[in-house]
C-alpha cells in the first residue's frame, strides 16, 4: 500500500516530525508514505529525515485557499500512485478530500487538537457542519485520544467511523550514566542533586511561567535544579524573569540548542505544565527514555502520564511544586515510575505499534478482505453518568 499523507508543512512543530517516525516503521506494517506539504519550510530536518527512509517528499507553495492547490495535491498523489489519502488540518483535510474523491481513493483524516467547548450557538453550529462534512467526505476518522473522542461524539451523536489511535514516537532509548554525569558537570551541580527538565515548548498556554512560580515554592535547601529546553516565542521574558530573580536564577538553566531528547535522557524528571494540551509528543518521548513526569492534569495528559510512570497535578503552581520535592525526595519512586513509563511507552506509543494499528484502517478502508470490518474499528462509545443523554 501507498499512503499519501498531506499536512499544512514540514516545520518540525508541527505533525511532520511524527510522520518521520511513521515513514521509518511502515513497511514493517505493510505499507509506504508518500508525503505532501501544502507550504514550505526554510528547516529541512523534516525532509532530510523522510529522505532517510526514502520516503517521497513534495513541498507546494500555494496560498491559503488557493483553487490551485486541489489540482497540485492531486497531481503529486497520482505521480506517486498512492492508494489512500491521510490529511491532517483543516486546509489539508478539505484539499486533500477533494484531491482522493477526484483518484477515487478513500480518505482518512486524524483530529490533532482538542476543541474548547462552543463560545455560543453560532460556533457549536460551526464545529457541528464540520463533523458531519468528516462523516460525508473522510472514510474514517482518527481520533488521537479519549477527549477528543468525546468531544466528536457529542458533535455528531455516535463514534461510528471514528478510531482513536494515539500519535507513536520513534524509540528515543534511555540516557546513560555517563551522559547524566556530564551533564551535570556541565550545569556544575552534584551527583545527588535532581535534575527536573522541561522540554515543552516555550508559547502561551504551555505554563513555563507557572513552572517558575512553582520553582519559587521550593525550598531553599532542596536539592533541584530545573532546565527549560527548547525556544518560543515567550523565552526572552522568560530569561529575563529568570535573570532579574536571585532565587530563580539559581536554580533555573536554559538550553535551547539541545536537542529535546537529550535533555530527557539525562533528566530525573519531566516536568510538563501546560495549561491545555492534546497528546503532547514530547510528554510520550520523556516516558521512552523512562523518565517519570510531573504533569499537569489536562486535555489528552491523563492518557500519558498514570499514577504509575509520574504524578498528575491541577493547573496550581504549589501543587506541582508538592509533587516535584515528594519526587526529588524519593529515588526509589523515581525509578519506579521511570521503568514503569518506559514500559508504558513501549506497549502504547512507540512507532510500530502505531503503524500497525494505521495499517489495521487503511486495509479496512481499502477493502481488503483478510482486514477488520469497519465497525470493529469504532471507538467504544462513551461511558454517560447515570441520566446522561
């Protein structure tokens, strides 16, 4: 099988990054990519990855709305031969349909946020036309967790056609105590100090500076430095927060040019405090180097992180501050958990499972006769309370 993915761009951000891993773990799964931007991106580490698994990789440049790029999508998938269409947002989804009804092919789309709930009549109204255009247009829908689930159940009164399939990661392997020492070396902190990293990245929403009012709580003679990875718009505030404060900037390190992963493969602990999120990617890759989370208890986190791999907390500085020292204090608790999210990582995101449940739809959309029905393929409906409608 072929399988034509169509996304908005290649920026590493956004859901290429994740296809890079699916491209390296789907012909196992039975299957190839073919993938398709509707905008370019001046950071090629994207295409340089897919190119890795030689994977075809097209970058269009059309306009937003541009009538062309129905005619340019299509055109690449037809070079191409792919068999099935996969979009994902909501320009691709609209082209993307348009291009696979014109190959007459089927279509699958994956929802990769959560909705908030409706502003007024007008929006629900919105949101409602559009979940009944995914049932008309898209074979199937994917779902990438439980909340969003429900939140399509409520749109269009059942989950038939919908799956959820988490996102996978690629396994990012575990850290080594040598790389954990020179780390430490490197922020000049000792072997018995813990190392609690945040990789998250740094934009409204995502609760560095939460973080920070949690990182004042701490006491003064723990034992915790916190480093804050990765770039955003909101790093120069939050260096100059960090800067101005003797108390923060004592215990707070940024390294914005080390690679994600790295920085979880020598850390302690994940720290992950957004104030909303979906399925976060990195929150998955921090459980595959086994490193157990401090996170906050919102959107799609409950379906990462369990009271076994890390410790859920409201959107309360004090309270992730509480969880943080009850980790700090406990190594025996860190390792626990630790090798518990590994593990956790290992049966539910790492990328071969992924791929194989994907696999799973597409043969079912395709028709193939040894593939599931598509009704087996539904997301269970979900639980109502007691007088639910």
């Amino acid at each position: 099988m072929k399988i034509g993915h169509l996304v908005e761009s290649l920026d590493p951000r956004g859901v290429a990054a994740a296809l890079a891993d699916l491209a390296a773990a789907g012909p196992a799964a039975g299957y190839g990519l073919v993938v398709v931007a509707l905008t370019p991106t001046d950071q090629p580490g994207i295409a340089a990855r897919l190119d890795r698994t030689a994977t075809p990789v097209v970058e269009l440049n059309v306009a937003p709305w541009d009538p062309r790029a129905v005619p340019k999508v299509l055109r690449a998938f037809r070079e191409h031969g792919v068999d099935l269409v996969h979009t994902h947002g909501l320009r691709p989804d609209v082209v993307g349909s348009a291009a696979a009804a014109r190959l007459r092919v089927p279509a699958i789309s994956t929802l990769h946020h959560i909705h908030a709930q409706p502003a007024d009549r007008a929006d629900h109204l919105r949101r409602t036309a559009k979940t009944f255009a995914r049932k008309r247009f898209m074979t199937r829908t994917i779902a990438t967790s439980m909340l969003q689930r429900d939140w399509y159940r409520a749109a269009a009164g059942s989950t038939a056609g919908l799956s959820v399939i988490p996102d996978g990661a690629a396994d990012p392997g575990v850290g080594t105590p040598e790389a954990a020492l020179r780390f430490r070396r490197g922020l000049g902190v000792g072997e018995n100090e813990v190392v609690a990293v945040s990789v998250a990245p740094m934009r409204r929403g995502q609760g560095q500076d939460m973080l920070l009012d949690a990182v004042a709580e701490l006491p003064p003679d723990e034992p915790v430095t916190v480093v804050l990875g990765g770039d955003g718009p909101l790093r120069p505030w939050l260096e100059s927060r960090v800067a101005g404060d003797e108390l923060l900037s004592g215990r707070v390190a940024f390294r914005k040019d080390t690679d994600p992963v790295e920085l979880l493969q020598v850390a302690d602990v994940q720290l992950h405090t957004t104030r909303h999120d979906t399925m976060p990617r990195r929150l998955v890759l921090g459980h595959g180097t086994g490193t157990p989370a401090v996170a906050t208890r919102v959107g799609g986190i409950p379906e990462i992180v369990t009271r076994e791999t890390g410790a859920l907390t409201p959107v309360s500085a004090s309270r992730i501050a509480e969880e943080l020292v009850r980790m700090a204090r406990d190594p025996q608790l860190r390792a626990r958990r630790g090798a518990a999210a590994r593990a956790r990582f290992l049966d539910r995101f790492e990328a071969s499972v992924w791929a194989r449940a994907l696999g799973e739809v597409y043969r079912s959309a395709l028709g193939h006769a040894d593939a599931p029905a598509p009704a087996e393929l539904d997301a269970p409906e979900p639980v109502l309370p007691l007088g639910g409608g």
